[in-house]
C-alpha cells in the first residue's frame, strides 16, 4: 500500500463515524446520512492530495456530504414529501449518547449544524462557519441558542428522577 492509500485509511478509520454523527445530525436520516458520507469519503479519496494538506480534513468531508445533499435538494425540492421526517430518523452510532443525540435532532437545521460540527468535530467557531458556510456571528448565536435549549432539557430530565 503506497503512503497516499495508507495516510487515506488511517483518515477514513478515524474520521468516518465523526463525520457521520454531524450528516445524521444534519439530515435526519440515518440510510441518507450513511451515503452522503460515503459519497464525500470518496471525493475526498479521489482529492486527497489537496484534502490531505486541509486544515480540518473531516470538515471538508462533512462540507461536501452537506452540499451533496443540498444539491440534490435543489434538484428535488418540488417533490411531495410522503411521509414525516421525523418518522425517518433510526438510532444514532452506538458510540453517540443517545439522550444527547435525540435532543440535538430536536433542534432547528442550522443549531443541529453547528453543535454537530462543534461536539462531534471539536471545530472552533471560524472553522464551524466555514464548514456550514455561514458567518461566525452566526454560529456563535446558534451555539447559544442550541445550548440554551439543550440544557433546558437535561435540566428537565435531571429533576424528573
């Protein structure tokens, strides 16, 4: 195995469950999420030489699963909607706690985005704006939000036992 393949596996085993948890955090949708990250895996396989020397090679993973997904949004957005979306939603990866991934698909797209990409990715608040593609003022409002409400709900569940 030359050293492009090796480096791009050791990425792949460390990076693809994180990646993952942010697209399922995103979409909702564990079967969509699984092929929108395996779609970006093989962009950045067949890129790696330019994602190799990224500053956050997983974000630019879950950057381009995101905009696949856009894209075929866009290209789908006049389709009727069969069923709800949250019917969609399966289990999270085993290693995702499950009360704190329930609550984080409860919240609005952009605040699932950016407590994804700062939780699962540990990405700064410049690096979480540029992944999503929007200002960092942005994403330091939605965090707050996002973590206001989010400890809204474990401080509910703590008071209840």
């Amino acid at each position: 195995m030359d050293n492009d393949a090796a480096a791009f596996a050791e990425f792949y085993s460390s990076a693809s469950d994180d990646c993952l948890r942010v697209v399922l955090a995103t979409v909702r949708d564990r079967q969509t999420a699984e092929d929108l990250v395996a779609e970006a895996f093989t962009r950045a396989w067949a890129s790696w030489r330019k994602v190799s020397r990224h500053p956050a090679p997983r974000a630019w993973v879950v950057r381009t699963a995101l905009n696949t997904h856009r894209s075929w949004w866009r290209r789908h957005q006049r389709e009727v909607m069969v069923a709800d979306v949250d019917a969609a939603v399966t289990e999270p990866p085993a290693e995702t706690d499950a009360p704190l991934m329930a609550a984080v698909l409860r919240l609005p797209l952009r605040q699932r985005q950016v407590i994804a990409c700062r939780l699962f990715l540990d990405l700064d608040t410049a690096q979480t704006a540029q992944t999503i593609g929007i200002a960092p003022g942005t994403v330091t409002a939605h965090l707050a939000s996002a973590i206001a409400t989010l400890r809204g709900e474990f401080a509910h569940l703590m008071y209840k036992e």
